[in-house]
C-alpha cells in the first residue's frame, strides 16, 4: 500500500498552490505558457486532488521561528520551558514572550504565524469551493475530501483561537477580495468556538470509520478535535479573561465527542513509542498526525523545520526550546509514587544526583539529562558541553521533538538537521484527559478516576527504552482511601498535574493555564522562584487581563484598514 504520507508529497510537487506559492515539476517548466486557465478548466475530477493536497501541505509548512507544534507560545510561555539559543537576544520576540515583558504587535513571528494559519485556511476553502463544483458521479470521494478539508480548516483555526482569540471567520463562500472587510469581532468567543466546533462536527459526519491511507482523518479523528474546541469553550471568560463559568452543556458536549473516540484508539505500551521515528509513526495512540518523509523523490524530503531548533550544539543546531528546572522538579515523586503538588520546587531536582530522588518515569522521555543517554542510544551520551549557553539556559534539553542520531530519518541542512520524524497533533491519552477534565468539572470525579490511572498505569509500564537507567522511577496510580482522598479538588489538581507530565514540551501547557484561568497565579509564582536564579527574569510579571493572548498582528490591522479591533493592553 501506498501510504499518504509519500504519496500527498509526490502529488503536491505537481500541484498548484494558492496565495501566491507555486510549486511545479521540473519537467512542467520545459514548457512555454500557451495561455490563461479558467478554474473551470483547474477543477476537474482529475486535478482536484492538487487543490486537497496543497491545504495538507499547510499542515507542514512551518518553519523554525513560526513553528506549527506552537513551543514558543505553549512552552516557553509557560513555566515548562527556556527560550534558550546563543542568548536572551536570539529570536529576542521570544524571550519577550519567555519572561511576559514587552510583547508587542508588530513582532514579525506573529504576523508570519498568522499569515501561515491563514494560508492553510485559504487552502482548504478553495479545496471545499472546487469540491463542490463537482458532481458525486464525477468525484465519488467528493463528500469525504470536503469533510478533510473541513478537518484541517478547524484544525487552523484552533490554533489561531488559542493564540489570538478573536479572529475573523472566513469560510468557502468568502471571497478573497472580501477578506479583509470580515471583522475579528465579527463573532462574539462563544459563536467563533461554534463556529470551529462545526468544522469538525461536519467533518465526523462525513468521514469514513477507516483511511486507506495514512495522514487523513478519519471520523474518530474529528470527534478527537471536537471534544478539544468543546472543552476549550466551555470555560466562558470575560472580556479581561477572567473564567468567570464553566458551562455544563458544553462540558457534556466534550464528553459525547470523547466517547466516540474511546475504544477506537489505545494508549503505546511505552509512552516513549509516541515520540520515536520509523516503525513507531502512527501507532494506536496516534489520533491524527502530521506526516513527514525522507527520500521521497523530492530535494530535502518533507522535513519538520518547525522544530530544528531544539537539537543540542553538540549534535547540530541550536539548543533552543529547553525544559525549565520547574518542569524538572514537577517530575519528583513521593515515597507513594504520587505527585509532590505543593513541595516539588521547594529543592532543585540534582541530575548528578538522581538516586537522590525517585521521578515519573516520564521524565526521562521528555528530558535529556547530562550523564544519561541522548534520546535512548547508549553509545551516546548527553554531556554538559553539548550546551550552548548553560550560564543562562542550564544543561537540559528536550527529547520528544528529537530522534536518534543513528534513526536513519535526519537531514543535514547546515546548520541544521531536519527530521522526518510524524508530529502527533492528538494523542489518545488527551482524549482520555479531555473526557477526565470534563467529568471532574460536573462533579463527577469518581468516574474520571480510571481514565486518569490508565494514563498514570501506562506511564509506570515505560521502561522498555529506559531499563537500564531509570532505576529511581516511581509512580502509582491514585487508590482513594489508600493513597489519597479523592474529592473534587484533588481530582482537579491530580488531572492538571497528569496533562503538565503527560504532554510536557508538546506545546499545550500555557493554553491549558489560560483555559483554567489560573495563569497570573501560576506564572507570576513561577516567576519569583525563577528571578531568585536567573538575572534576565529580574524584568517578568505576568498582567492579567493582557497577556493572556497574543496582541492581534499590526500588519493585519492595517490589512484590514483598521478593521480589527486589537486586543487588551496592546
């Protein structure tokens, strides 16, 4: 079988691409133009797949200062991570975020990201129009790639919800020329969170059960996304961001969408599988991922540049995106195997020292620890001189993002080495989380217990890659009575300390915060630990009200003539 992820590549090297970038074969430019297409002469029954296939090229085509997995917003935004790099001037409108000191709207990594969004949106709308001018007869995969690209157009503007906030809606029946005249207020929150929320109810209405090939949603997938946007919104904020409700209906909208993902998937028997190149891509967890190649006829292959940022100096370039000592400390467990909630960053966990403590086994596949081995391989070992500016930085690196050196899956791009490895956008342990976050919000906390263990269970069993050195692991799940008290509060923080372990450096830490609305508390204690060791966050303060979202892009308020409002503070 012919698997997507080479073949969407192979096709979109022939495929005609939207909003001005055009990628053609080499043999279509031995050809002198003979005059101008119409669309109606572009979308046919043959040709259509181009217009499908370029909104999937969109997934992928980030890049290191606008990447798509969103770790200087999700991250380094947050308590997880260090901006890292040469310095605290290197991609300095990411030590701004770091530190939530002088963000500003005309920081051009945020026009790019949005642009970015915006053209897989544009995408995906030309791929609905053209889909529609065509009879089922003609196309009888018409209704299913609609619903694909109704996926991926949900999908853009997700990430641009969590980012922005107020965004304008444009869909397929927008014309371009019009763009610019759809207000961000156009939607109230509420009816923009319906209105991505229908992309993907479409979408799980009209996807098949199975793909035959790998990379295009499937129905469970939509449902995944949809219990996300569901869950997202049922935290209902105020015009300063405050949560000021947590609305029941929604939350139980969040539980349908999540039950009809349960049971189709299953959790990796070793949470490091998630996070490894080759036969590992597209596992049972794997609910929908970003599919990338090597070799596939084209110059580089359809690398991750969203990440390569990351690899340590000493293997390449250029040490960014590294997990803080808080995200460290939070790993260290009780003699019970249980979370240490309000003592864990009293003490620096001491790599040099590990028997000292006893860890979440997950720490050692999300953190690259001097003395320990670099992402599994025993014949090479993370040493201290492998960082780049350890004075202001530290000396962990992030491991999931990462693959081995001998994986066979990597680009030397000088200065940079791309990858090829998937990104998973949903795993199935965020769907068990989703469905646990909203059954312990309706006060039913007794039933979000087993999906918190399995999660918990799972994360116990990983050692298949870790054996031989991750000897001080400990972790139980939560036995009421036993082990712990289990009420709704402790339910509460037993779930947000599981998402912050679970998915650490995945780039959701900081968009959880804001959806709990405990962002100013938590990084504002963050930031008084973290002044007490590092000088350049003598200047971090977290304002609430403002920070909670990216300011909206000055070059898009003057693309709409004034149009968009912008958001508080900015």
């Amino acid at each position: 079988m012919i698997t997507m992820k080479k073949n969407i590549i192979l096709t979109l090297s022939c495929a005609t691409l939207f909003l001005g970038t055009i990628i053609s074969c080499n043999d279509f430019l031995d050809y002198s133009p003979r005059g101008v297409l119409s669309e109606t002469d572009v979308v046919t029954a043959r040709n259509v797949d181009g217009f499908v296939n370029a909104a999937y090229s969109s997934l992928g085509n980030d890049h290191y200062d606008t990447p798509f997995s969103l770790w200087p917003y999700g991250n380094v935004r947050a308590d997880d991570a260090y901006k890292g790099g040469s310095g605290t001037n290197d991609i300095q409108d990411f030590h701004f975020f770091e530190i939530s000191n002088n963000i500003r709207s005309d920081f051009g990594e945020l026009d790019k990201l949005w642009y970015l969004n915006y053209v897989g949106i544009s995408r995906a709308n030309k791929a609905i129009a053209a889909l529609n001018q065509l009879s089922d007869t003609d196309y009888p995969n018409k209704q299913k790639r609609i619903a694909e690209m109704k996926f991926l157009r949900g999908h853009f503007y997700f990430m641009l919800k969590i980012l922005f906030k107020y965004v304008p809606y444009i869909d397929e029946t927008t014309p371009v020329a019009d763009y610019k005249n759809i207000s961000n207020r156009a939607l109230t929150d509420q009816k923009l969170w319906d209105a991505i929320a229908s992309n993907f109810e479409e979408a799980a209405a009209n996807l098949p059960t199975a793909q035959q090939e790998v990379g295009r949603p499937k129905k469970s997938a939509a449902y995944a996304y949809l219990a996300k946007v569901r869950l997202y919104q049922a935290y209902e904020q105020d015009e300063n961001y405050t949560v000021t409700s947590i609305n029941p209906a929604t939350l139980q909208k969040a539980i349908d969408a999540a039950n009809q993902v349960i049971g189709n998937y299953s959790l990796e028997s070793d949470f490091g599988n998630n996070f490894m190149p080759g036969e590992y891509e597209n596992g049972p967890e794997s609910v929908f991922s970003i599919q990338y190649s090597k070799d596939d006829g084209t110059l580089y292959g359809r690398l991750n540049y969203g990440d390569v940022l990351s690899l340590p100096q000493g293997l390449g370039c250029c040490d960014f995106h590294k997990p803080s000592q808080n995200l460290v400390n939070a790993f260290k467990t009780d003699a019970q195997g249980l979370p240490m909630f309000d003592t864990f960053n009293q003490t620096d966990l001491d790599y040099n020292h590990l028997n000292n403590y006893t860890v979440d086994p997950r720490l050692y596949h999300t953190v690259a620890l001097p003395g320990l081995p670099w992402k599994y391989d025993q014949n090479k070992i993370y040493k201290e001189s492998w960082n780049r500016s350890p004075g202001t930085y530290g000396y962990y690196a992030s491991l999931k993002e990462n693959v081995p050196p001998e994986c066979g899956c990597t680009v030397n791009i000088d200065p940079f080495y791309g990858n090829s490895k998937n990104r998973i956008l949903i795993r199935y342990s965020d769907v068990l989380l989703f469905k646990a976050e909203a059954l312990i919000e309706l006060g039913q906390y007794q039933a979000a217990l087993p999906l918190i263990n399995q999660v918990r269970e799972r994360a116990a069993s990983s050692n298949n890659f870790t054996g031989s050195y991750a000897g001080n692991s400990l972790i139980h799940k939560y036995e009421p009575g036993v082990n712990c008290t289990w009420n709704q509060d402790f339910a509460r923080k037993a779930l947000r300390w599981e998402r912050r372990l679970e998915f650490a450096m995945e780039g959701s830490r900081f968009f959880d915060l804001v959806r709990w609305g405990i962002t100013t508390e938590t990084m504002n204690t963050y930031y008084a630990t973290e002044k007490t060791k590092r000088s350049y966050y003598s200047q971090a303060g977290f304002d609430h009200g403002i920070e909670e979202y990216c300011p909206i892009p000055l070059a898009q308020v003057n693309f709409s003539q004034g149009l968009y409002k912008q958001n508080n503070g900015y």
